[in-house]
C-alpha cells in the first residue's frame, strides 16, 4: 500500500495532469475558460479573488521554495533553521489566511447568489470540495506545529520525497513515517493535480499574449447630425468604409 500511496498514485496523478491538458486544449478549447460570472455579482467578487489568487502566491512560492530547495542550500548561505522556520511560519500564516478568507467568500458567494449558483457546474463542486480540502489541510499542518510544538521537520522527508518523483526514484518511506495531516494534504494535493485538467483551473495556464500582435479594433462613428434623440443619423442608413484614421483610433 506504501509504494502505490508514495510512488505509483502521484505518477498517476502527474500523467493526467499532463495528457490531461492536451486532450482539452486539442477539443475543447471554447472551454478554456475561467467561466467568469463578475457580470452577476461583483461586490463580493472584488474583495473575495483578490484575496484568494494573491494568496494563492504565497503559498505556492512558499512550497517551492520549502519543497524544490534542499535544507543544504540554505544552510550553506547562513540561513540557519529557526529563522527559516519563522519566516515560514509567518509568511505561511498571512498567505493561508488571505487564501482561507477569500475562498470562503468565492463560496458564500457562488452560494448565496442565485445566477452565479445556477451557473455553477458539478465540476465545479467537486473541484472547490478538493481546492478547499487542500488550503484547510495545509493550514492545519502549519498551526499544529505551532499549537503542539512539533519537532517534524518536513524538508528532510517530504520535500525529498518530492524531489525524488521528479528524478524518478520516491523513497516511499521518507512518507510513511511523516504525519497524518502531511499526508493526507499531499495526497489530495496530487488528486487535485489529476483533477485540474477537467476544470476551471486551466485557466491558471493562459496568458493574454494574442493582445500584443492583435489587429487594430475598427469603431464606425454614428455622426454628427442626428433626426431625433434615439441617436438615428439623418443620411443614408447604409454601411460607410471606415477611413484610415478612423482604423487607426
């Protein structure tokens, strides 16, 4: 069960994140999209994804640099181990703060809010049940080591275990003797993974880089001379070749 937990399931989960990605962007790309319902309700919306998506941030810088930087590099410039952990501990608790408080909003909202709830889909559901299984479970993990005094020092288990998938040998026991709450948050962390491909979350992967070379957008102006106050123009309803300065504005 250890080796299907620690070694077989996250190359599961990384192969459907990855093919996972090429079969929507090859059949489905008009469902590449954020499904954005801010022409629904915006109040809630401007405080609550602000909130989440720059704590999101954090929190991925955060295990980037907990889980990709081995314990040795930051010992070899001078970072010794309590200031590494105080730092992750504050840094970890503001942005797991911000993204708690913002994803509770997203979800009061999409609740709460009748057109934004009638345009949730079941995808939807079960990848906010996943999103906030994550977020809650990785909060527990950094408040219970302040609130029992843990002495479990994840980066000499979990994050070379991690590092290991990418090398293609896991070391299924670095995980076996970590933490309940360590985990049951990576693991869902993976299940999460293969789950993205088929959710809103792709949109994580797009970039408006098509604004930068798009073509000029041609605006035709109704005139000046106008027969009543509906704004009906007094000459001939037919279509106008726009000028070139008027392509060019």
């Amino acid at each position: 069960m250890s080796t299907f937990l620690w070694v077989i399931f996250p190359y599961l989960c990384l192969a459907v994140f990855v093919v996972g990605h090429w079969w929507r962007y090859k059949y489905d790309k008009f469902g590449w999209t954020t499904r954005s319902s801010q022409l629904y309700e915006d109040n809630l919306l401007k405080w609550g994804s602000p909130l989440f998506h720059f704590g999101m941030l954090g929190v991925v810088g955060g295990h980037i640099i907990g889980l990709l930087l081995p314990k040795g590099w930051t010992d070899a410039i001078g970072i010794s181990e309590e200031t590494y952990h105080a730092f992750a501990l504050g840094g970890g608790l503001v942005a797991g703060a911000m993204t708690f408080v913002g994803l509770v909003m997203l979800i009061y909202r999409r609740r709460t809010v009748r057109p934004v709830f009638k345009a949730t889909t079941p995808m939807d559901k079960v990848m906010y049940l996943f999103l906030a299984g994550v977020i809650l479970l990785g909060c527990w993990n950094t408040v219970a080591s302040v609130i029992f005094d843990s002495h479990f020092n994840y980066r000499e288990s979990v994050s070379p275990w991690f590092r290991q998938i990418f090398w293609f040998q896991p070391d299924a026991s670095l995980m076996t003797g970590a933490p309940l709450g360590f985990q049951a948050h990576a693991l869902l962390a993976f299940a999460l993974f293969a789950l993205w491909p088929f959710t809103r979350l792709v949109h994580v992967f797009s970039a408006p880089v098509g604004y930068l070379t798009r073509p000029y957008i041609v605006y035709r102006s109704r005139g000046s001379k106008v027969q009543d106050g509906l704004g009906n123009r007094s000459g001939s309803p037919t279509w106008e070749r726009p000028s070139l300065d008027d392509a060019k504005r």
